[in-house]
C-alpha cells in the first residue's frame, strides 16, 4: 500500500507498507488461516530517508492491525496501527484506512495484491 491523498490519486511510491496476508475468496483477510499459521505474517513500514521498519500483523476481538518495532522493540509490546473497514477492502485500488497509534487517521492505497 502506498500513502494516498485526492492530490496522489496513484499513491506515494515512497511511503509505503507491504505486509503478508492470507484472503479468503471474497479478498478478506482469512482469520482461520491467521490463528492456524505458525509463522507471524510480515509486514515493513517504508518511509524516504529512513530505515525500513520490520513489523507484522496482528488480529484481535477489534479486527486486524499492523505493528511496527520501533527502535527494535519487542512486537508484542508495538503500538497498534489499525486497519479500519469491511471485508474485501484488498483489492487494487481500494483506499483503506489506518488508524495511527496516536489516533490520527491517514489513507492507504493498495497498489498490489499477489
């Protein structure tokens, strides 16, 4: 996904996550394939002039999120960056919202789904 504003309509190749996730056959994360997959789902923040932040994703009674290790911190105790929306919101094109640990809200587009 690429940061996205009415001015960007394509997205800002520089600001970027790419994240792991298994989708069902409507384009919805899979909850069953999230609890039954041994292996955290990968996900890295990207950002210019920074490092590339590692991170994972997460799912909890509220829905999915990213976490991000901030200054190699333990992703268990990561701050959550929830991904607010209904089902299906995975397909190219799509703008999705993320809800910043702070509680500031800033618009994603998804560029590729594979």
């Amino acid at each position: 996904m690429r940061t996205w504003s009415p001015a960007d309509p394509q997205g800002d190749a520089n600001h970027r996550i790419v994240f792991a996730m298994a989708l069902d056959a409507q384009g919805s994360p899979d909850e069953q394939a999230w609890v039954d997959d041994p292996n955290p789902w990968p996900a890295l923040l990207e950002a210019p002039d920074a490092p590339a932040v590692p991170g994972d994703v997460a799912h909890d009674e509220e829905g999915w999120s990213l976490r991000f290790s901030e200054h190699d911190a333990s992703l268990d105790e990561a701050p959550l960056h929830r991904i607010l929306g209904a089902g299906g919101w995975l397909r190219p094109g799509e703008v999705v919202t993320i809800r910043m640990p702070d509680g500031a809200a800033a618009a994603w587009r998804v560029v590729a789904v594979g």
